[in-house]
C-alpha cells in the first residue's frame, strides 16, 4: 500500500531534519559525542522543541551555523520550518533563545559580526510575528552597537536603513505593535545611534512609549501629565525640527550644554 499524503509528507519533514543535523555536525569542529544520537531521537519522536534546543544547547553547531556561507540559508530555513512544527510551547521564545544562542556564540574579540547579524536577519525575515520580528531588531541592533556599529549607518546596511526614527514607528504603526512593546527596540537604536540627533529623536520616542503607564500613575494628576508632554513637545520642537544637536556644543553656554546632556537621558523624562 503506497504511504498516505500525509505520512510523505511527515517523512519529508524528518528527512529535511536529519539533514540540518548531519550538516551542523560535519560543518563544525567540535560537538558532543551524543549530539546527532540526541537530535535523532528527537526526530523519531516527533519533538521539534526539544531538537531546537538540543542544537541550541550545542555550542560548536551553532558556532559551524554562523562559519557557513552558501549552506548558511538552507540552515536557517530548515530552523524556521522547525520552529514552525513546534507544539505545546512558545515558539517565540524558542525564537529569543535561538537568536540569543547566535549571539553568545560570536567571539568575544569578534569585530566583524557582519555574518550573525546576516543569520539573524534571515530568520527575521522568515517570522512572520511582528513581537518576534521586534525582539530580532533589538538583538541585532545592539550586538551591532556594541561589536560593529558601523553596520548601524544610514548607508544601505542591513540595519542602517532602521536607524530612523520616523521610518521605524511607521513600519511599527503598521504591524499595530503597541507602545511598551516598542520600547526596547526605541532604547536600543538611541544606544546605537550614530549621531546625537538620532539618539535624541530616539530618547523622546522611548519617552512616549511610557505615556499610558505614567497616565495611570496614581500620584501622577493629569495637570502633572500635560505639563510632561507639553514639555517634551516643547523640546522636540526646539532640539530637533530646528536641527539642534549636541554636535553644536561650542556655540552653546554651560547651562545649555548641561540641559542638551540631561535631555538625552531617558531618566531625565521618567523623573518629572
């Protein structure tokens, strides 16, 4: 009797599985003795979660993921279909983890991480999720401000085109992300900005994501509440439409420099 569709089609799944492992553990130079034993065993039992994170818990495959070049997107979209099959957990979080994986696997004297933030990236473009697609973007933004920010300039890189604060909230308005769920992608681009008036524009869009949560501040009246954004509207008008930046400092007096520091913290705004 020929195999129902649907047995072909589990077939070709755990095929296309075994060939992610088979290719993990003869890209890299050192996994553990029982590792393709463990993933295989995850196969045969149908547990996509517990592969994902027996590949994740194995450091030289991940390490041999992030070495690849031509094989590197077939990788990357064998881990997506995978966390595609998962069940009975978050595959967002498997997501987080994966990614975190990635990146602790990028050596600490590493200055080019132009091939992780590439990994990274394929897989964002793989979800379909836009929380998931959001925590990919903050991931990526800061490895790169804290090993290569160059790849942060608005020169056509991967994420430079990102590190603009009004194309960034238009894309996040379109995927209907909410506020406090921008905040950390607004926090990481004003860490990484490669110039102070980003950074500033950034800090006030940080700033804004906490309106709904001060609103609701019972020692907060709304008197105290307009004043805070009449404030910050205020300073975005005169700091930023008018191009002043801290770029600027020499034309300025002490006290303003002081205030031009002081407005580019997010605590500044928090603590009003």
């Amino acid at each position: 009797m020929p195999p129902s569709a649907s047995s072909a089609l589990v077939n070709v799944a755990e095929d296309a599985e075994l060939r992610l492992v088979r290719l993990l553990a003869d890209s890299s130079e050192s996994t553990g003795p029982n590792f393709v034993q463990d993933c295989e065993s995850c196969i045969v039992h149908g547990d996509a979660a517990q592969l994902m994170r027996t590949i994740m818990a194995e450091q030289g495959a991940i390490a041999a993921l992030i070495s690849m070049e031509e094989e590197a997107v077939s990788a990357v979209s064998l881990l997506a279909a995978l966390l595609d099959r998962v069940k009975n957990t978050n595959s967002s979080q498997l997501v987080e983890e994966l990614a975190n994986s990635v990146i602790h696997a990028v050596p600490s004297d590493a200055t080019d991480v132009s091939r992780p933030i590439s990994l990274l990236a394929m897989l964002y473009n793989m979800r379909s999720d836009p929380l998931e697609k959001v925590g990919l973007l903050v991931k990526m933004i800061g490895l790169a401000a804290a090993r290569q920010p160059s790849l942060l300039e608005t020169n056509g890189t991967v994420l430079g085109k990102w590190m603009d604060s009004s194309r960034l909230p238009a894309m996040l308005d379109e995927w209907n992300v909410q506020p406090a769920d921008r905040r950390d992608l607004y926090r990481a681009a004003a860490e990484g900005a490669w110039s102070p008036l980003v950074k500033q524009q950034f800090t006030l869009l940080v700033v804004q994501t906490y309106k709904d949560s001060v609103r609701n501040r019972e020692h907060l009246n709304d008197t105290r509440f307009l004043f805070l954004l009449s404030l910050m509207l205020l300073c975005s008008r005169i700091l930023i439409r008018r191009g002043l930046s801290l770029l600027r400092k020499q034309q300025l007096g002490r006290s303003e420099i002081q205030f031009l520091s002081l407005f580019n913290r997010e605590t500044f705004w928090l603590s009003l």
